[in-house]
C-alpha cells in the first residue's frame, strides 16, 4: 500500500531544474519533489506521495496524522531507508 505521509521540509534546493527537498519523517529524512507545492519552504509541513509533495498541511494536523500511521504500524514499509546511492 503507499500512504501519502506528512512530513516537515528541512532544506529546499534546485537539482537539475527540479525543487527538491530534504524532507524529514520523525527520524528518517528523504529527498522529495518539491514542484507541486511552490509556496512550501523550509519548517513547511507537506504530505509526500511516492517522493512527491502534494499538498502543503497544518502541522499539528501532520503531527497527528503521522502519530496515527506510527501507532497503526502502517510506516514501516513506507519509510523503509533507501538503498545507499538512491537519494
């Protein structure tokens, strides 16, 4: 299954034409598409879809969210590290 999965925008950068960003998942940070949320910088909170941001969210509603997927045990597989090389 993919979830969308909040997460909060820790630094933005242009890499090769596209805005990415460095996105942080309670302990784990990836590197997210950042062109379908324009006005979302650093401290944003985003929902990321298959390495995708797709809309900017509230960050207690993020909080919340990400809490409930954690104690479902619905992140595991979602947030798994990448392989090395990938990012």
């Amino acid at each position: 299954m993919c979830l969308a999965i909040p997460g909060r925008i820790i630094a933005v950068e242009d890499h090769d034409g596209a805005r990415m960003g460095h996105v942080q998942f309670g302990g784990i940070v990836k590197q997210v598409c950042l062109d379908l949320v324009p006005q979302a910088g650093p401290d944003d909170y985003v929902l990321v879809h298959v390495g995708f941001a797709i809309s900017k969210v509230d960050r207690e509603e993020a909080e919340k969210t990400y809490a409930l997927l954690e104690s479902m045990g619905a992140l595991a597989g979602e947030l798994s590290p990448e392989p090395p090389g990938s990012e």
